[in-house]
C-alpha cells in the first residue's frame, strides 16, 4: 500500500513538474520580426512593419548581422544598417526590453500603393 502511495505522488509531481519545465524551454526560443527600420543609433533601432506595429530592440555585443540582398554594399555590422532598410531581427520572448540576438537584412520592398 505505501510503495502505491509513493507511486501515485511520483507521478502526481512528475506530471505537474513537466509542464513548468517545458515552458521554460519553449520561452528561450527565437522569435522574429520584419519590418522597415525607422530609427536606428549605436544602442537601438525601431523597425515598424507597416501594419501599425512599431517595435524596439537594443543591441548586444553578440547581435550577428547577416546580409540576404546580395548586392555589393554588403551590411555585416550594426553600424551598416540605415533607415529605410528592411530588416528580419531574430529575438526571444522573454527579453524585457527586446535585444536583437541576429539581424538579417532583406532586399527592399515595394510599398503597397505604390504606382511604377
């Protein structure tokens, strides 16, 4: 009778404990978010996405930043990137503010609207 007791109550913290733990997992994942830059300096950049969300990320020592455009003014440093460019920042949800782990730059997007 004991050893189902302490079988039951195993099980009954492992099956609670579970849960918590993988949340915790899951929150360090990346998260990603495209957009224009619309400010950027030396300690953070706001880059909004054109659907009404605007979205600050500072910068850490470690923020990689990779060029997708494949044109030859490539951009490899925070310092290289300039309003207006459009920009994939790769963050986690549990930064409190958002930093900016990795910076891909996108080739330019057509506004909507725009005639040609």
């Amino acid at each position: 009778m004991r050893r189902l007791a302490r079988w039951i109550t195993l099980t009954a913290a492992v099956s609670f404990l579970l849960p918590v733990a993988t949340v915790s997992v899951a929150s360090a994942q990346y998260r990603e978010f495209t957009g224009k830059v619309d400010k950027i300096n030396d300690e953070k950049m706001i880059i909004d996405n054109r659907m009404g969300d605007k979205v600050t990320f500072e910068r850490l020592d470690e923020t990689k930043v990779d060029d997708t455009t494949g044109d030859d003014d490539k951009k490899e440093k925070w310092r290289d990137l300039k309003q207006d460019d459009w920009v994939t920042v790769k963050w986690k949800m549990m930064d409190k503010p958002r930093k900016a782990y990795e910076v891909i730059v996108l080739p330019e997007k057509e506004e909507a609207g725009e005639d040609m």
